[in-house]
C-alpha cells in the first residue's frame, strides 16, 4: 500500500472513532493534513473552534501565524504534514485528559510511522511531552526545552525532535512570538543539515 492509501486508512478510522467521549461534541473530527513524503512534521495539542468548524488543522489565529513562521523559513503547508495529539476538539478548548491523549495517539503514532519524518517540531508542552516521552527522555517545561534539538529514536525512527512554543500562546504574548520565530531559524538549520546528508 502507498503511503497515501496508509493515510486514508488513518482518516478513515479517525472519522468513525468512539475510542473517547470527544466525538459526541465535535462537529469534524480534524485528522490532519499535508506531504505524505515530508521532510519534517509538526505536531499540535488538539483542533480548536475553527478547526473543528473546518475538518482542518491550524485554519484559525494560530495557524495563520503558523503559516508566517512557515513562511519566513521559506516552507509552506504543501512542505510539511501538521497533525495534533488529539484529533477532536476538547470543549472549551480546555487541556487534553490522559485518557484522551491515550486513545488518540495510535493515530499520532501511526501518522508518524507511515510518514517516516526526520524531523519533529512539537507545538507547545502537550505535544512536546508526549514525543519526548515517547523518546524515552525526561520531559521539563517547554520554557526550559524550546528551541533545543533532540537526536533521538521514536517508534524504530531516528529523528530530530524540536520543541517550541504553541502558536496560540504567541498570539497573547510577544514573548512566546520572538521564541518561536527563533526556534524556526533552529528548525531551518536542521533541514538544511538534513538536506546535506
Ligand atoms: N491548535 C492546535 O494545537 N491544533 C490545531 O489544529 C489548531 C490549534
């Protein structure tokens, strides 16, 4: 089977998935989306208000800074496949529950797996703790972590883990804008060293 006909499948299943309570609220369960054939993969918390209107990741504030930062690193969606940890939206947006990130994240794992990134960035702490932990490595404050590379190996893969903030966050505080726009140079760099292997 193609890649692509792997990824149908996970869409598939994703669509009729009863593994939680959180397909009882949503309106579009949001997959993910992107190049089967990536290089690198960014990996969210889980869909909020628009997300879940459209059936997409990142289509609300944060994934129009989402697509600046792309774009001043000179990538575009059609570079790169965006998934989140949950693929429903919790209400309220509130936090993902354990249970929750345990039932969704085959998903995750299997998305992972069929795209065979080099390079991981996870956005903001709950995705950053669930690749990191999924790594085998101890898991601080995204503060502390952001911006750092992690040479490591995640479901038999070697890859290159990124952490940075979450794109919402950035939208409040400026702070959190000037951190991710440095942790995209980071990512650049990355690529660009992949890129010559
Ligand atoms: N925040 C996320 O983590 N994911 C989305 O898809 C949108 C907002």
């Amino acid at each position: 089977m193609s890649k692509q006909d792997l990824m149908r499948a996970v869409v598939t299943e994703v669509i009729g998935c009863r593994g939680c309570e959180l397909w009882k609220q949503r309106r579009n369960p949001v997959p993910g989306e992107g190049n089967v054939d990536a290089a690198v993969m960014f990996v969210g918390e889980a869909p909020g208000y628009w997300e879940d209107v459209k059936g997409r990741p990142f289509v609300g504030a944060a994934g129009k800074l989402l697509d600046e930062l792309l774009s001043e690193i000179g990538l575009s969606r059609g570079d790169i496949y965006i998934a989140n940890l949950l693929k429903c939206r919790p209400p309220e947006n509130r936090d993902p529950l354990p249970d929750e990130v345990e039932a969704c994240t085959p998903f995750l794992n299997r998305q992972i797996q069929i795209i065979r990134p080099r390079l991981i960035v996870t956005l903001g702490r709950h995705a950053t703790s669930y690749i990191l932990s999924k790594a085998g490595l101890p898991v601080e404050g995204i503060t502390k972590l952001h911006g750092r590379t992690f040479n490591t190996r995640i479901l038999g893969l070697q890859v290159v883990v990124i952490p940075t903030f979450h794109p919402a966050a950035a939208l409040y505080q400026l702070k959190y804008k000037r951190g991710l726009e440095d942790d995209f140079q980071i990512v650049k760099l990355e690529l660009e060293k992949l890129e010559e292997l």
